[in-house]
C-alpha cells in the first residue's frame, strides 16, 4: 500500500462518522443481506418434517418446494395463490380506509373551523398505539356471530337483537376495515403535517380569482400532499402485507387465508420449505414498494411546500355541519379507540361467553383461585399466577434492550449520515437501516428462524429475541436519528471542534441535550412496538421465552376467550401509561405532527 493511500485510509477513519458508518454497513449487511441468502438456501433445503415427503436426507437440495407450491395446481391455488390475491386486495383496501380517514380528519383539522380539536387530535392516534389486533378482538366481541365459530353472542346482538352478517364480522371486509383504521394515523401525520405547513397564499390567491373550493382542492391541494398521499399508501400497504394477528381473529372461522397465516401454518407443520418460499415472496413485495417509493421521488426531485408563508391560514367554514361533524367525530374516535377498552374488560369478567347477565359476572379470570380459573386451563386468574407475571417480566425486559439497542444505534447512524449525507456509504447505511421496516414482520421472524436452527444455542433464546427486535425497530430510531440530525446546523458542533471538545463529549453533551425530545422517541417507539409484537416473534418463541402477546394468542386459540380479554386489556394499559408518562415527562407527542389547536 501507498504512502499516500495510507494517509488517505488514516484520514477517513479519523472522522466519526466515518468509522461509525463503516461499522453500521457491515453489522446491517450482516443482520440483513446474510439472513436473507440463507432464506433463500432454506427455500432449496429439505427440512427434517419434509424427509418422509420428499425422499430425501435432510439437508439435501431439491426444487420440490418451488414446483409443489407454484405448479401444484389446485393444491398451488389454495395454498399460494388465493392467500396471495386475499393479501394484495386487503392491503390496497386497508390503504384506501387509511389515507381517506385519516387524510380527511387532517384537513379538517389543519383547514377547518372544527370543534373539539385537541380531542380529536389526542385520540386519534390511540388506534396505532394500540396493538393492531385490539380493534380486531373489538369487532369480534362486538359484531361476533353465534352461528359461525364458537356459537358465542355478541355485545351488538345482545343489545339490540340484530345477527350481522358472516361476510361482516368475519373475511377480507372486517380485516380491511380493522387494518385501514389501525393504520389512519400515518396518513394523519403525514398529511396532516404537510397541510399545516404549506403555503396558505396558494390557496388564498386561488380564492380571490374566484375558484371554487373543489377545483382549489383538486388542483392546488392534492397536488402538493401527493407525496405523503403515496408514502401513507406505500407504508400501508408494506404494513397491511404483513398483518398476522387481524387475520388470525378475524379470518379463521370462514378460513379466510392470508400469506402471514398461510406461511405459519407451514412452518409448524410439514411444509417448511413452502413456507419459506412465502416469506421470500413477501419480501419482494417489500424490496418492489422501496424500489416504487424511490424511482417516484426520483423522478419528482422538488415537493417545496414551505416558502414565505402566509401569516394567518383562511380555514373553511363548516356553517351547519360544524357541530354535528363534530360531534359525528367524537363519537366515532370514541368508538374505535375507547369502547373496545371497555369491552375487553367487559369479556375478561364473564364466567360464561355470550352471556351479559350480572349473575354471570365474576373476578376469578384475574384475581381468583377457583373453579373457573383452573376449567379454562390456569392455575389462578392473571394477576394471581407466577406464569403470568413472568411473562411480563420478559416482554418488559425485551422491550427495554430492543429500545437501548435500537435507540443507541438511531443516534449513531442518525449522527453519521447527516454527517456525511450525499456520500454513498451514508446512502447504502441509510438503506440497510431503513430496509428491515420494508420487511414483513412474519417473513423477518422466518430469516432468523433459518439461522438459528443451524446454531443451537440460539434457537429458543433471550438473545434471539433481543436481536430481531432490535434489527426490526432500528427504522423507527434510525429515522428518528437523521431528522434530528438534519435540523442543526454543522455550525453548533465546529465551534466545539475548534476549541478541542472530543467527540464523545460534543455528543453527550451538546447534540444529544439539544435534540433528547427527539431522540428520544427514538427509544420509545421501539418499545411500544415491542410490547405490541406478535407477527415476529411468533415463529421464534418457545415455552421458556414466551410473551404477553404470544400467551394471548395461545389463549384465544385454545377458546379461553377471558384470558385473552384480560392479558390483551393489561398490555394495552401497560402501553398507553409508558407512553403517557413519556410524553409528559419529555414534552414530546406523536400527535403533535399535526397540532389540533
């Protein structure tokens, strides 16, 4: 090697955000392009289940698994094709629900005299804090149907004598719906946030030109949110793909089959490899919305919507339909994001399911020791028994190093890539980081799954878990790391390199204090995420390292109805108070994208 190539390399690592960067590329390439080969390996392999079908050692590589699932005719179709075309139909309509929702409360609350803003504004975010199967477990105590399924009553018939529909509470209509509100607040944010701050003279100017108010919206509003109208989709859509949890609630009495479902089945079976070609065809979907997401914004290079702005917004005025659209809103929020609390509650204390008549209340399902707790498969209510508490000890202490881990690392690689932003490596980081959110939830829990078969010591850990969380939530942080980043100026940090602060101390102690609300939700939203998880953890899970959110699932699929009530009612709480406390110790709110003054 060169003198000068020497220096040059010396040079290069001198600076932190280099060495960080570097760093950040092989770990990333390691935890995501690794995996994903052996993915692929595993959709050749012959698995130890497979060897009585297959006829073959295991280990050994074969085609059969591509051919059976995609040329196998009728068995192709049930098993890969029809969940194919359920999955792409509920994403696109959950993302329709999703930006019209939520796109439509944005502007009426960023462009309209409507009452009750704060209200509105604070609650709406409830659906997506929550876990996503909460409004599934909703619907289904709401609207169930006595005669599909388990022949239970629900709250809807039991109040008013109306049976709805199967196609209603059960299918792709009741999962689209669940998943399109579950996901509105991206499309509130987003658009919501894009509304607040464009220029109001654009409007105004169309206004006095005597433009009507449809035409100001068709030509001048929607094109200036078409961009976080097609993030929302996109988002959405990749999200919606993944869904495990709805599905399962909402799909299994009618056998409505999705991909997520349909590969679960798979790997718990016979069918390993099948299953692994279905996490691999999920993840093109996911590499396909990135590649769609880039060459669009590529070939639109300008979306200026902030110039010199307009001091004072014109906001429409509703007239008439102000207060009942109000009140019309309140009722709705209150509906999907309120009631379904009370109504977990309400099912967690039922002695018998279906039946809401006050002899037939009980506490057993969460403090008693009797009867009915040890018939329904516990050996006391959940806030009695050991198992129980030590399942939440691991979701909290999961959830608390996946924050750290991603946490830490989203100021890193936040901190170097609005260091070095426009050079490759900082591109190809911020790729790698951002690349595991575009990875369906089950598919990701199925590349690990591949490795950690290979390496005993692995399989059934803490630090299995650890790791795929932490991989799986770094988007979350990483993007809260480089918005942060970009908004200070180099200036703040040269001023300290003058005068010989090290870069340790120019982190701890001026850009982290400057930007801690900020980064801290960095940490935050991996921690919720991770107290909600199913889809990722459930094909890595074992009895010794279960979940809250696996016991429930086990619990509902078993027909103990209560326990699920309850242990779903105790996360959602858990959730909410976490990020409550959160936000009015830092100041910080994920509703306050928008401000509902």
């Amino acid at each position: 090697m060169s003198k000068k190539a020497a220096n040059h390399i010396k040079t290069f690592f001198q600076n932190p955000a280099n060495v960080i960067l570097v760093v950040f590329f092989i770990l990333l390439a390691a935890l995501t392009l690794y995996p994903l080969l052996s993915l692929v390996f595993e959709t050749y392999s012959v698995h130890p289940m497979e060897m009585q079908l297959i006829r073959k050692p295991t280990g050994a590589l074969t085609p059969y698994h591509w051919k059976r699932l995609l040329t196998g005719g009728e068995y192709s179709v049930n098993n890969f094709y029809r969940p194919l075309l359920n999955t792409v139909l509920m994403a696109i309509i959950a993302s329709i629900i999703a930006i019209f929702f939520g796109g439509s409360v944005a502007w009426l609350i960023t462009r309209t005299n409507l009452k009750y803003k704060k209200f509105i504004s604070f609650v709406f975010v409830f659906p997506y804090i929550m876990p996503s199967w909460t409004l599934a477990m909703f619907w289904t105590n709401f609207f169930r149907n006595a005669n599909v399924g388990m022949g239970i009553t629900g709250i809807f018939t039991a109040l008013t004598g109306i049976t709805m529909p199967e196609w209603f509470v059960y299918g792709i209509f009741p999962c689209s719906v669940v998943l399109g509100l579950h996901y509105s607040p991206f499309a509130y944010i987003l658009i919501g946030g894009i509304l607040r701050n464009m220029d109001a003279n654009l409007e105004e100017a169309a206004t006095i030109l005597k433009a009507s108010r449809a035409k100001i919206m068709r030509k001048i509003t929607l094109p200036i949110v078409m961009p976080a109208l097609l993030s929302t989709f996109l988002l959405v859509f990749a999200s919606a793909m993944s869904a495990y949890a709805v599905p399962v609630f909402l799909g299994s009495p009618v056998r409505f089959w999705v991909l997520t479902t349909k590969m679960y089945t798979m790997m718990n079976g016979n069918f390993q490899g099948q299953g692994y070609i279905i996490a691999f065809t999920m993840i093109l979907f996911g590499i396909g919305i990135l590649g769609l997401n880039q060459w669009f914004t590529g070939r639109r290079k300008s979306f200026t919507t902030i110039t010199g702005k307009s001091s004072q917004i014109s906001l429409v005025n509703l007239r008439g339909a102000r207060t009942p659209l109000s009140a019309f809103l309140v009722v709705l929020l209150c509906f999907i994001a309120i009631v379904p609390l009370i109504t977990f509650a309400l099912e967690s204390v039922l002695l018998l399911p279906g039946d809401y008549s006050l002899k037939n209340f009980t506490l057993d399902f969460w403090i008693g020791r009797g009867e009915s707790a040890l018939e329904n498969g516990m050996d006391a209510g959940i806030l009695m028994s050991a198992d129980v508490w030590r399942t939440l000890w691991n979701s909290l202490r999961l959830s608390v190093v996946c924050s750290v881990v991603a946490g830490t690392s989203g100021i890193l690689i936040g901190y170097a890539i609005g260091k070095r932003r426009g050079s490759k490596l900082a591109t190809f980081v911020n790729n790698l980081a951002f690349f595991p959110y575009l990875m369906p939830s089950m598919a990701f829990g199925a590349i690990y799954l591949s490795i950690a078969t290979k390496i005993p010591f692995l399989y059934g850990s803490f630090f299995i878990l650890a790791l795929i969380g932490s991989v799986k939530y770094l988007p979350f942080a990483s993007r809260s790391g480089v918005n942060a980043m970009l908004q200070l100026s180099n200036e703040i940090e040269e001023a300290a390199v003058i005068v010989g602060v090290p870069w340790i101390k120019r982190m701890s102690h001026i850009i982290v204090p400057i930007q801690k609300a900020t980064f801290l939700s960095g940490f935050l939203l991996p921690f919720i995420s991770c107290m909600r998880e199913l889809s990722l953890f459930a094909l890595l899970v074992t009895p010794q390292n279960k979940v809250l959110t696996t016991m429930l699932m086990q619990f509902n699929e078993k027909g103990y109805t209560q326990y699920g009530n309850a242990i779903n009612l105790m996360i959602i709480v858990l959730v909410l108070l976490i990020n409550f406390t959160v936000n009015k110790a830092t100041g910080a709110s994920i509703d306050k994208g928008v401000g509902g003054a």
